[in-house]
C-alpha cells in the first residue's frame, strides 16, 4: 500500500471510530430522558469541539476535508443533545 492510499485509509477508519464515539451518547441520552441525569460538560465540550473541527474542514481548506466534516457532524448532534437533555 503506498503512502497515499495508506493515510487515506487510516483517515476513513478514523472517521467511522469517530463516529461510533458520538453515537455512544445515545445511552446517555437515553438515560437522561429517563430522569437518570448525566455529566453535561463532557458532551457540551465535545459538541464545542467538533464544530470547530467541522469548521476547519469546511473553511479552511480550499478541497475540503471530508473525513473530517463527516466524523464530526455526529459529535455537534449528539454532543448538543446530550447537553441539552442533562441540563
């Protein structure tokens, strides 16, 4: 595999781990609705986070970075969510 193919799959796969990482709120989100209340700073931190990053792969690069964009929608949503349903 060369160098290029290489750091293009290792982006991939690290967008989908990403991913898998915000959709794990989903039980704290549930929980949350249940009563149960969760910690909120974590998921208001992480949401801060990736729309930083989702900026940056929107604005800063002229051919924006997708892997980036993609792995870091999930974490502005069920970041913001988890937030909210903690508060």
């Amino acid at each position: 595999m060369n160098g290029n193919k290489f750091f293009t799959t290792l982006g991939w796969v690290a967008t989908v781990t990403a991913i898998a990482m915000y959709v794990s709120y989903i039980p704290q989100i549930t929980n949350n609705l249940k009563g149960m209340k969760g910690d909120w700073l974590q998921p208001l931190v992480a949401a801060i986070n990736c729309t930083l990053w989702l900026s940056y792969g929107l604005l800063q690069k002229p051919d924006r970075d997708w892997p980036i964009v993609i792995a870091n929608s999930p974490g502005v949503v069920f970041g913001l969510f988890a937030f909210i349903t903690a508060v």
